[in-house]
C-alpha cells in the first residue's frame, strides 16, 4: 500500500475551504489516462503523474459510495526522470493550480516524454489484455508514419468551444467552465494559421475545424448559441478568412453552406475520399495510411473473396478492400451514421460489387446469408459487443480485422472471440494520439481449427 499523507485541517478563519488535498505516491498506469494510487485504504485514480512520484493532489471526486476517489496532481514532490515541461501551458495541470483552476483537457500526457507515454501505454493493453481477454502478450507501441520528434502538430480536427467574451476557448477537463485559447499545439499549422483566437465568435457556441489532407481550404463549422440571428452569424463567417465556412446543426449532422464546400477532400495512398464536415474521419495526418497498410498487411484479401467491412464510415477500408477482391468479389459496408454513409455512396460510386448499407451492424448480420471470408470491424470506443462477436463467429470468416480506439472494450471483445474459439494471431499498436493516453490497435484474429 503507498504512504499517505493526510488532507490538511480546514482553515478556521471562516473562509471557504477548497477542496481537500493529500500527499500520495503514485503507482501503476491505468487505462483512462489515470494513475493508480491509495489514499486510507481507497484507490484513487490520479491524473498528470507518473509512476514513482511523489505528488500532492487535489481531489476532484470524493463521493462516499464510490469505489475509488479521483484527483489531480497540484505539485510534485519528488518527480520522475520521465517527466518534461508541458506541451501545452494552458492544458498543464501545475500551472493551472497555481492559478486555481483545472488544465484543459486533450493533452493529458503532455507532461511526459514520448518514448515513456508508449511505453505506459503498452503497459495499459497489456493489462487491459490480462484481465480482459486472459491472454498475456508483449506490447510494443509504435509512433505513426512520419512523427515528428516532439509529438506535435498532427491533429487535423479540432473542437473549440467559445467563452462569454465571444474568444475562442477551450473546456476544462470534466467541466462545463471554459477557457480561452491562443493556439493548439498539437493541431496542424492550417489550424492555428486561421488564428480564430483573434475573431469575435459572440453568439457562436461552438467552432470545429477540419484540415483536409487532399489539398484545398480547411472546413470551419459553427454551431450557433440560442436566439443568435443569421446575421450575426454570417457576419462571424464573413470575419474567418482563408476557410470554407458552414452552420452545423450537432442534432442532425447536417451543414448549411455560408461560404466555400461543406465537405472535405482526403487523399490516402493514392486515392481520393469525399467526407462532409460533419462526417467521422480519423484526426492524426498519418493514421489513414497507417492503418489501411496495417489493415491490407494483416488480412491480404485476394480476388474474388467476400468482405464485410463494419462500422465502416466514409469507406477507408471499403475502398482498397473492395479494390482488391475485384469484381469478382464483394464487399458488405455497414454503418450507422446516415451522413457518413453518403459518403461512402459517393466513394463507392460505380462499384457494383459493393453493397453499402446504412444501419445497425448487428440488425444487418442478422439478415445477411452470404458467404464472409474476411470480416473488419472498426466500431467506435464502446466496442462490438458479444452480439456482433456471436453474429461474426457463426459467420466463420478466415480470418477477422479488429480496429480499435480502446484497449478495454477491444480486449473485453476478444474474451467473447476466445469463448468461440478464436485466436489473436497478431497485434500493431501506434500512438495515433501524443500526449494524450488514446492510441489505436489492429488485431488480426483466426478461427478455431476445423
């Protein structure tokens, strides 16, 4: 058990006290981006450390019928050799408690040198695969295609919120409070090259950026607060120079045009995508290539094989997949998203060997009778799920591709696989997202022996 301090007395002086504090020592990494400390016999859950340090947190979540406590650090008291001036000032915990506030979240890693957040992330999948999925596996995390050697400037969408002074701003972590912003590092330069943080936004709520990879401007979407005019918010579009510029509506999805396409143009080894500015498409420069290569290495689908492809999206994987199964072959493409499903209509167009199917993926392998000798599935962070497990096993595929966003939900996954018999044949792991505690998998899995 790790040595505790603890939290100071109140202040008798009649002033508020803050919330309580306590000297801790830090313990093993835990998925979420949490470390794993204890405070009078309760695990905490600690942000902003690293393991062996000696810090003194602030407890963010001290609920009494909870079964752990969470905290953030406010200083350290003995550091580790791994720990670096923060990326990022304003997202830096310790400069923010010196002010009194929380960090802004999106670069809770910020604080750590590259070569150790992969390494503590590997040390999460594997924890997570133990406990999960009972299967014990070295991980090795790689960096993506082209990373740069501080870990910046690799996000090509990004989410602002805007503050009552109409700046742009971004939240702090787990808080509706928000705080303004100047730049985001670890965005590419078109973003910070808009300099948004110089405009007047009043009346905006939100402002989502996303720079196209295929060439052409970037795409500015603003979601308007209650009651402001289409005046005023055409007079923010008119004020955002160098940009496309639309009207999101977060409900529907759909985007009204102000000026420039609502629509973005993304070029992967080769070939072009059409993807609406409202569509999903993955955020870091590098993680299109990086995981079709990954993707067409892993499973090497031949001419003339039927594929499905799950949670398919604008069709990343659908169109290099149904390119090399030929027209001899098939491609299934499912996705639930109807926006993002035209996108994959319009990437598709003229495949006749491909059937895209807008809705639920397991209401879809219910009905679906044809032969599936590959299946990929990239489903979003809660994962598949044991009835799309079930539905995929007793479609018994040669072989099956699992891309994931989370290590807990993919090796909770990979327990179902296992119970039907299936194997993990091989695993890649890149760190799609520095300084932040995300990372992005492909698995590979094989059926039982006949």
């Amino acid at each position: 058990m790790t040595d505790a301090v603890p939290a100071a007395a109140a202040p008798s002086t009649g002033e508020q006290a803050g919330p309580p504090t306590a000297e801790l020592t830090i313990g093993r990494p835990a998925h979420g981006g949490h470390f794993v400390a204890r405070h009078e016999g309760r695990v905490v859950f600690v942000r902003h450390a690293l393991p062996g340090e000696r810090v003194r947190v602030r407890f963010t979540d001290t609920s009494d019928d909870a079964s752990f406590w969470r905290a953030d650090v406010v200083e350290v008291l003995k550091a580790s050799p791994h720990r670096v001036d923060h990326v990022w000032p304003v997202a830096d915990a310790l400069r923010a408690a010196a002010r009194g506030r929380s960090a802004v979240g999106g670069a809770e890693f910020g604080h750590i040198d590259l070569a150790e957040q992969r390494r503590l992330k590997a040390a999460v999948v594997e924890e997570q695969l133990s406990r999960l999925a009972g299967t014990d596996r070295a991980v090795v995390v790689e960096p993506a295609p082209g990373e740069s050697e501080d870990g910046l400037g690799w996000r090509t969408r990004a989410a602002f919120a805007v503050d009552a002074a109409g700046r742009l701003a971004m939240h702090l972590h787990r808080s509706h409070e928000v705080l303004p912003v100047q730049e985001m590092p670890l965005a590419v330069g078109p973003v910070n090259a808009l300099r948004l943080w110089t405009l007047d936004l009043s009346g905006i709520e939100r402002v989502d950026v996303a720079v196209p990879s295929g060439g052409g401007d970037p795409l500015v979407l603003l979601v308007p607060a209650a009651g402001t005019t289409p005046k005023r918010v055409g007079t923010v579009a008119a004020s955002i120079d160098g940009a496309s510029v639309g009207v999101l509506d977060p409900g529907s999805g759909q985007v009204e045009r102000l000026k420039g396409r609502t629509w973005l143009q993304e070029s992967v080894l080769g070939t072009d995508y059409r993807v609406t500015g409202a569509g999903f498409w993955q955020i870091h420069r590098g993680a299109p290539e990086a995981l079709v290569s990954a993707v067409l290495d892993g499973l090497v689908p031949s001419p003339g094989e039927r594929v499905a492809d799950l949670y398919a999206g604008a069709g990343l994987f659908t169109v290099p997949m149904a390119r090399a199964v030929g027209p001899d072959g098939a491609v299934l493409s499912v996705e639930g998203s109807a926006g993002t499903s035209r996108d994959a209509r319009r990437n598709l167009h003229g495949q006749g060997h491909v059937s895209i199917v807008q809705g639920r993926v397991d209401a879809v392998l219910g009905r679906w009778t044809d032969r599936l000798d590959i299946v990929l599935l990239d489903p979003p962070r809660a994962g598949a799920g044991k009835k799309v497990v079930r539905q995929i096993a007793a479609a018994r595929p040669r072989a099956v591709g699992y891309v994931s966003c989370d290590p807990a939900s993919f090796a909770r996954d990979l327990g179902y696989f296992h119970a039907a018999g299936w194997t993990l044949d091989s695993l890649r792991v890149v760190d799609l997202y520095p300084h932040t505690h995300h990372l992005e998998s492909f698995a590979r899995l094989l059926p039982p022996a006949a």
